[in-house]
C-alpha cells in the first residue's frame, strides 16, 4: 500500500497540466463556434420584423428574446434561427407585443413643439411618421411619444402619413386616429387652412370616419399710419385680387403724402360687407395724425391722434354711421397738442407744400368734396390754425372747358364749400374768403387732359 501512494504521489501532479490543456482546447473549440452560431444566427434575423431583440448561444443552443408583432412573426423568427446549421436547440424567450383596444395615435401642435404620441404598429411605421413631421414643420421641435402595439387598423400607415401632412396648417390643435375614427380639433394657422384640411381629408381611404373641428382664425385686416416713415401699412387679408386692388387705389387717394406699404394677401372667410367696412375705416384713418386700423370679423378697431377736437367727433361718428349693418366699430381717438404757431410767410410755404402732395377733389362738376380729401383738408385746418392772425383766401380754378360762365360759378361755389368746411372745422369766418377764378388762372396747357386737371384746383392764399 505505502508503495502505491509513493508511486501516486509521483505522477498525480502531471495530471493538472493535462486538465489545463484539455479546458484550453475546450474553450478554443467552444467559443469560436459559439461566435459563428450567434453572427449566423442574428444574420438570420434580419428580415424579421422584431423589436428589442437578445440573441444568446452556449454551445449549440440559442436562446431568443424578442418582442414580435404577431404570432405568424414570432413563429417565423424562430424558424429562422432553427434553420441556421449548426444549431441544436432553440429557447424560445419571444413574446407578442401588448395589443392597444382601442388602437390610438394622436399628433398635436403647440407654439414650440409637434408631440407625436399613442402608439404604431411596427418600429418601421414610428420612424416613417418621425421624418415626415420633421421634414413638414422644418425648424419645430417634434418630440417623439409613440409605442408600439398591435391591433392598428387596415391603411393605418397611409392614414396616419395624411394626417401629418396636415400639421402646418395647425397653429395649435390635436389630431387623434382612434381606431378607424378621425378627429381634428383647434385652430387653423391662416384663413384657407381649415378649407385645405378639408380637402386633403376626403383622400382618407374607405372605412374611416373624420370629424373635423379645425376653427379658422380671425379674419384680420390691419392698417399701421407712421408719420416718421411717412407710410401707410397694410397687412392680413382681403377677400379676392378685386378688392385687394380697389382698397390699394383707394388708399393711394385718401392718404395724399404717405406711401403705401402693400403687404396683403387673398384668403376666403371675409365677413359680409368686408369691402365697405374696409373702405370706410381706411377713410377714418386717413384722417388720423398717427393711428392704427384692426378689422377682426365685423369689428373695426380705430386708435390714434386727430388733428384738432372737431376732426375727432366727425371721425367717431362716420365710423359708426358708415359702416355696414351688423358691423361694429370701437374708436379710440384722442387729440395731437397743438403744433407751434409760425408767421404768415411760413404759413403760405406749409400750404404750398401740402397742394405739391395733394389736391382737394370733387364730384364731377359738382361743389361737392370728395371724402377722399378729408385727410388733406383737416391738414389745412391744422396749418391755417398755426397762423391764427393772418387771413386767408380760399381760390376756386377750373380749365376751361365748358362756358366761362358756368366755370366761374363752379369755381365759386368750390372755393365756398371749402371755406364751410374750414369754418365747421372751428376756423373763424371772419378769417376765411372764397373767391372764384373760373379759368382765368390757368397754371398748365388746357389741351391736354393733365393740363385741364392741373388747372382744376383750390389754392390757399395768406394775406397779412
């Protein structure tokens, strides 16, 4: 016995590094083929529709873990991997997506941000409505709050791309796709929007219902008066090209040294009487120092300074009185403190600057004034007021076309109704004299018709 323990002892020891050789080669054998299965193993996978997939192999058994999308998926993932040589045994750790009942996506809109939320049907389908938002609202945050589920509905991928198509024309809203059932709610971001959305919708394919809720902004027209700038702003919309030339032209007339500044657009849901109303209280502002114009639906908003205290009351009143029914108007008008006097020569030379920028009209062959030169006329009446001691003759001219008789009368009774409108202003009578010239004066060629509409005219003449 003891012979056999001495003879143990001395070979025992050489079996270590035989076992250390053995678990070398095992482990080179192993691991290598452990890294084959699973490269093949995962190459098998890539046309499988998974998500959150783990693939794991010890020796030739490979364990999958996946969330699939329908049962015919998670089979298929683990026939593939069944398939790929050299595998033995394959642990099935898949499991099916938690389907959503009802089936929910929703997009919604802010100031700041585009929110996609609820759920898609595939990995493919989310990072599809991902790029479509940010490629449509192109600078806008789109934050991505969407899961995973089954149960979507047929077409879901082309209904939910429509829907996203309409998330610019939204200043603020939400979209939500329930099932088959569509809903829209908020506000458009320009007139026409809620119209667009409208049409877009009626591609949603067969089966779906929409119920859209989108509101259409203010119908906003504005007017900015800056006597810095010496223009006159118009921005927000108007109804067609017809009226948008006709309030331009407009303009152009009653604002008599401004420039105008056209930024206006064309859109659909102008308010009834829109032309008239826009007409009337472009007029009112011409007639303002400085001011700004709002028309939001069938409210005219009129703000800023009048020239002297009886201006302001007539303003106030042709604002309301003139407007078309079913309109209403809000005047915010206050009084420009008076402008420092000056002597008679300045006086004639601010006169003579005004008629260089404009000219006071009337009705053909009439001694009517044209509402267009209200503006102008109440500029008199602001310098005839910065010069309260001198005198001044209200001069009638006409061309000479016509009997001389009939343009003398003409010429009169224009000079006349100038000198009433001064005296309605507040100047004193006694200051004011109206003189007819008919065309005994002419200041161009009467051959011509801008010769003639040069020589029809109104001159203020300072006699100290």
């Amino acid at each position: 016995m003891r012979v056999f323990f001495r003879w143990a002892s001395k070979w025992w020891p050489g079996l270590l590094p035989l076992a250390l050789l053995w678990c070398l080669a095992a482990w080179n054998g192993t691991v290598p083929l452990e890294n084959d299965l699973a490269a093949r193993a995962t190459a098998s996978l890539k046309e499988a529709v998974l998500a959150q997939t783990q693939l794991t192999v010890a020796g030739r058994d490979v364990t999958l873990a996946a969330d699939a999308f329908s049962e015919d998926g998670r089979k298929d993932a683990l026939a593939r991997v069944a398939g790929v040589a050299g595998v033995r045994l394959v642990n099935d750790e898949t499991r099916l997506v938690p389907e959503a009942k009802p089936f929910v996506w929703t997009a919604e809109r802010d100031v700041a941000h585009v929110v996609l939320g609820g759920n898609a049907p595939l990995p493919a389908d989310k990072a599809r409505l991902l790029e479509a938002a940010r490629a449509v609202v192109a600078g806008v945050e789109v934050v991505d709050q969407m899961g995973l589920a089954r149960g979507a509905p047929a077409k879901f991928d082309a209904v939910a791309l429509l829907l996203v198509n309409q998330i610019p024309r939204l200043k603020d809203g939400k979209i939500v796709l329930t099932d088959t059932a569509v809903k829209l709610t908020g506000m458009a971001r320009e007139l026409g929007g809620r119209e667009a959305i409208a049409a877009a919708l009626k591609d949603v394919p067969e089966g779906f219902a929409v119920d859209n809720a989108i509101k259409a902004p203010p119908y906003i027209f504005q007017a900015n008066k800056d006597p810095v700038a010496v223009t006159v702003t118009f921005t927000g919309y108007v109804p067609d090209s017809a009226v948008h030339t006709a309030l331009v032209a407009a303009a152009t007339r009653k604002f008599f040294d401004e420039k105008v500044v056209d930024q206006l657009k064309a859109s659909v849901g102008a308010p009834a009487g829109f032309a008239g109303a826009a007409t009337v209280a472009i007029g009112a502002l011409s007639r303002l120092s400085t001011g700004s114009l709002v028309i939001a639906d069938r409210e005219v908003k009129l703000s800023g300074d009048a020239l002297y205290t009886v201006a302001a009351d007539q303003i106030r009143a042709s604002l309301s009185g003139d407007l078309p029914q079913g309109w209403k108007a809000v005047a915010d008008i206050s009084v420009r403190p008076a402008a420092t006097p000056v002597d008679a020569s300045v006086c004639q030379q601010l006169f003579a600057g005004l008629f260089t920028q404009g000219k006071i009209r009337f009705d053909t062959a009439s001694a009517t004034i044209d509402r267009d030169s209200l503006g102008l006329l109440d500029r008199l009446v602001e310098t005839a007021s910065r010069c309260p001691s001198t005198a001044i003759e209200i001069a009638g001219h006409t061309d000479a076309t016509g009997d001389d008789g009939a343009n003398q009368a003409l010429s009169e009774k224009r000079a006349q109704a100038v000198v009433d409108y001064l005296i309605r202003a507040g100047l004193p009578a006694e200051r004011l004299t109206a003189v007819g010239y008919g065309s005994s004066h002419p200041v161009a060629s009467n051959d011509n018709e801008d010769g003639r509409a040069q020589n029809r005219r109104i001159e203020f003449v300072v006699k100290e």
